[in-house]
C-alpha cells in the first residue's frame, strides 16, 4: 500500500540532509577518520531519501502477452493456438508508468522436442527497460501440440466483395497462377481446401490488375490459422465493363403564344407521362427529362389533342414508342356583368298600369364568359310581363327574366313588385 506524507515532505528532507552533509564534510576534515562512516551515512540516507520518492511496486502487468514458439524442429509445426499469459513485475515506481507489452518477449524453446502434446516452461525477456523484474509467470506452463510438419499444393480461389456502381458489371476475375504451397501441421493441412483472396470490387469502374492476400480456408468457408501460404499474395486481372443503364424521366412540354382572349389552360395530359431511356450512365446521369417541342396555342379558344414526336439522341434510345400524346384542355374565363331592364308588358285589354312610385328598371348581375361578355348584345335580354289576364287591382308581380343561353342569373333587383290594373 503506497504511503501519504505532508506536502513538502520529500523536499523538505533533501534539503535537511544537503545541510547535515556539507556541515558534517567540514568537521570530518579535521578527522579523516571519520570520513568513511560519513559516506556510509549519507549514501544510507540517499538510498532511504531515493526509496521513498520512487517505491518499488510489485503488481500483475494489465495487458497480457502473447507467447511465441522457438526453435521448432525443421520437420515439426505447432498445431494448436498458444493461450496467453499474465505477469506479476516488480519495478520502480517510474519504470511502471512508462512499461509497454513490447517490453516483454514471451516465449517457449521447442529445441529437441517431439511430434506430441506437451506442457512447456514460459520464459520470458525484458526488453528495452532496465530495473523490472519478473517475479512470477502466470501460468508458468502452456500446453504445445506438435505435429509433423506437413506440405501440400491446393488451388486459388477468390470472393468478391460488394459490387461495381450503376451502369458497370463484373466481369472474368483470372488469378496470375492458379494453385499455391501451403504448410503446416498435419492436422490443420487436411482442413484447407482452398486459398482465397477477398477481392473488392465495390466502386470499381475500370479493369485492372491488383495483387490480394490469400487465406486458407476449410470447407465452410471458415479461416485455418496456423498454415502458411506460399506466396502470401497473388496478382488477379479483373474485368469491369460499362453497361447499358435504364433511366426513367419525366416527359415535359412548352407552349408558346397565348389563348383567345378570355379563355385560359385549365390542364394539360402528358400520356405517358414518363419514358424508358437506355444509354451509358455517363451519357444519362444528367438528363432528367425530356423536353417536346413547343406547342403553339396562339388564339386557341377550343381543347385540343395530338400526338407529338419525342427527340432523338445519338446517346441513348427511347425504350417505349417515340411519341406521346398531349392533350390541353381551354375553357371560358368567366366574369359578370351588370345592366338594367325595363320590362316589357303585354297588355291585350289595354287597361292602366301603375308602379310603385319608386319602380323605375330592374338591375340584373348576369355571369357569362368574358367573350361572351364582350359581345354581348343588351336588347337579347327580355323581361315580359304579360298582364292580360289580370283582374282590376293591386298586383305583385314576380318577372320571368329570359337569358341568352350562355348567361346565368346571380341576382334581379326587385326580384318582384307591385302594380295597380284600372280601367
């Protein structure tokens, strides 16, 4: 357990024992005698001064070290998968703080030893540092499976990752040389059935020739560690061609002039409204739709169809037929109107007729289309009123107001009013 001084403490000390040695140097001048237990006391004291500003720790090492096989007989591979191990090191307080794994070399000697199961001491080296010591090694032992070392040839595969971007395909992938030389244990050897290199091709827009890492793999496809390849790498030719690419757009038109006066594009019908492109993507990833050529709707006053030719390109084609039908619709821009009538009256019997005192007209709010508006003609507007049959007296009469047929009512006033029939 580290032990607490005062602040101050370990400065306060050197300082005191600086001043004990000088003035003690002085007074053992005049004794020689005494020279020699006085360096004795003070390199004491600097060992005990020393000891206390940097303690020596004793603790297991927090990363655990790989151990590695040495000397292994020419005819023999290890065959199983060494565990790691721990260290407990005891070192100044200073060298702990700035230890590494890489200053530790775990390893065990395989010199003379046979093709069979075995447990073996772990050395281990301090490499780089000075003043750590190994105390102890945990576990002192890992188990070692040696078995005869085995060569074989096996053939070379390959995986390819992802996928080429729209618009290229994958093409032939050919390794440089078609089998490897693998060796290892014997019983790790008998699980390889092929090499194979992950090859990724995903962006990959040109051919090209690369070299890629083998790794042997067992027969579900899962990698055997502990087997060399020889060589490690391999050179492959992979083929990227550019495809054809299939682009759906948008048909857009344009018009030019404009429809007859008072009458507007109440909507206009693309079929289809969308075609099939098929071209390079170089060629196609910048258009976006296809634009027809103008329509001319100058003094158009009636909806229209016709079918128009789509633009031709040299760099795609058109999938669907080259044509599109368009068709607009124009109607009537409708406003109102406002005049006044006076009514026609039918008097066959040729009595007297009296108003209200204040009846003069009626004022009629007609809707109409504007061209209908402009030309429309007043004296096409009647209101007759036929009071023939009426009895002698006091009558409220509700006009029947007769319209061109292209007009509508919104609103009469009077919409009805009274008249006395005398003699």
């Amino acid at each position: 357990m580290e032990s607490k001084f005062p602040e101050n403490f370990y400065s306060n000390l050197i300082a005191i024992a600086k001043i004990i040695f000088s003035r003690t140097y002085i007074e053992l001048k005049k004794s020689p005698g005494l020279l020699l237990l006085s360096l004795i006391i003070s390199s004491a004291l600097w060992i005990f001064v020393t000891d206390t500003e940097n303690p020596q720790i004793t603790d297991t090492f927090p990363v655990s070290i790989v151990v590695q096989p040495v000397n292994v007989g020419s005819e023999l591979a290890v065959a199983n998968t060494i565990d790691k191990i721990n260290i407990r090191v005891s070192a100044p307080q200073n060298k702990w703080e700035n230890l590494q794994s890489n200053n530790f070399y775990a390893f065990v000697d395989l010199n003379g030893l046979g093709a069979r199961q075995q447990n073996v001491a772990v050395r281990i080296d301090v490499n780089g540092i000075r003043g750590v010591k190994i105390i102890e090694v945990i576990p002192s032992k890992v188990n070692i499976n040696l078995e005869n070392l085995v060569e074989k040839q096996v053939s070379i595969d390959f995986r390819a990752i992802g996928s080429p971007p729209l618009g290229y395909k994958l093409g032939k992938i050919t390794p440089k040389s078609n089998i490897t030389d693998i060796s290892g244990p014997e019983s790790l050897i008998q699980l390889v059935k092929s090499v194979i290199a992950d090859i990724n091709v995903t962006g990959l827009t040109v051919s090209l020739e690369q070299s890629y890492n083998l790794t042997p793999r067992g027969t579900g496809g899962g990698e055997i560690q502990g087997v060399t390849v020889n060589p490690e790498s391999v050179f492959f030719d992979i083929e990227v061609n550019q495809t054809n690419y299939t682009k759906t757009i948008p048909v857009e038109i344009s018009l030019t002039g404009e429809p007859k006066y008072g009458y507007k594009i109440s909507g206009i019908e693309v079929s289809p409204a969308f075609v099939k492109l098929n071209g390079s993507i170089n060629e196609l990833q910048n258009v976006n739709s296809i634009l027809l050529k103008p329509i001319n709707i100058n003094s158009q006053a009636i909806s229209f169809s016709d079918k128009i030719d789509l633009p031709i390109s040299p760099y795609y084609s058109i999938i669907n037929d080259n044509y599109v039908k368009v068709t607009l619709t124009i109607v009537p821009i409708f406003g109102s109107v406002r005049t006044t009538v006076i009514p026609e009256f039918i008097n066959k019997k040729n009595r007297k007729v009296k108003f209200n005192d204040d009846f003069d007209f009626i004022s009629l709010n007609l809707r109409g289309a504007l061209d209908d508006i402009n030309n429309l003609k007043f004296n096409e507007i009647k209101i007759p009123i036929d009071i023939s049959e009426f009895e002698l007296g006091k009558h409220t009469v509700r006009p029947n107001i007769k319209l061109p047929e292209t007009f509508s009512l919104i609103s009469s006033i009077p919409m009805e009013f009274d008249i006395n029939i005398y003699e």
